[in-house]
C-alpha cells in the first residue's frame, strides 16, 4: 500500500471524483439515448413487420373465404347433381320393374296355359278315343247290317 493511498481524500480529489462521475453519468445518458433511438428503431421495425403480416394475414382471410365460397358452389352442384342422378335412378329402376313384372306375367300366363293344356289334353284324348272306338263300333254294325 501506498502512502498516498491511506490519506484522506481532499476536495480536489473529490471534485475530480465528481467529474469523473459526471462524465459517466452522461456517457451513460449517451448510451440510454442511443439506445432508446435503437428501442424505437425496433419497435418501428416491429410496427412495420406487424403491419405486413396482417396485410398478408388479410390476405390469406379472402383466400380463405373465395376457396371456402368455391368449396360450398361445389358441393351444391354436386348435390344437385346426385339428386338427379338419383331421379334418373329411380325412374330406369321403376321402368325396368315395370317390364320385368309385365314378362312375369306374361311367362306366369304361358305356364298357366300349360298347365290348364296339360290337365285337360289326356281328358280330351281320352274322350276323343273313346269317339273314334264308338265310330269303329258303329262302322262294323253299318257294315255287317249292308252284307247281311
């Protein structure tokens, strides 16, 4: 330690002290200036990125909303769409069921009148038969009553 050290500080000392300090109180208000101007640089900067990204934000909001308009154009057409298909549908199939019954009936008439030809065919044979036998019967009686 030095001796100059271990004295007491006098006013000169002092005084200097304080301009040392002022000195670094301004140099300090420099710095706060300095940055405070880079504060509101940024901020500025920050104000103007802010105001892109709403404008591009805004952007991407109509987008959003014509893709969205486009969307429900698209659906109702295609709703319209398959409701006509639809129609179309029920109509080929009612038209179609229709003809199908109608050859149902008709193939149903045709069994029917095999049916009835196959139940009253042997009648009619036998009765025809019988005919042709009692013609024979008579045929021989006309024939043997003429030679004899």
């Amino acid at each position: 330690m030095s001796a100059q050290e271990n004295e007491p500080a006098t006013r000169g000392d002092i005084a200097r002290l304080d301009g040392k300090i002022d000195g670094g109180r301004g140099e300090l208000k420099a710095v706060e200036g300095r940055l405070d101007a880079k504060i509101d640089s940024v901020r500025g900067e920050l104000k103007a990125v802010e105001g892109r990204l709403d404008a591009k934000i805004d952007g991407l909001d109509a987008k959003i909303d014509s893709v969205r308009r486009e969307l429900k154009v698209d659906i109702f057409k295609t709703n319209e769409t398959m409701a006509k298909m639809e129609q179309r549908l029920v109509h080929l199939i009612r038209g179609e069921s229709e003809k199908t019954i109608e050859r149902i009936d008709a193939f149903l008439g045709k069994i029917e009148g095999f049916e009835r030809e196959t139940y009253t065919l042997p009648k009619t044979l036998d009765a025809h038969g019988e005919q042709l036998r009692d013609h024979e019967k008579r045929i021989a009686a006309v024939e043997s009553s003429h030679n004899g």
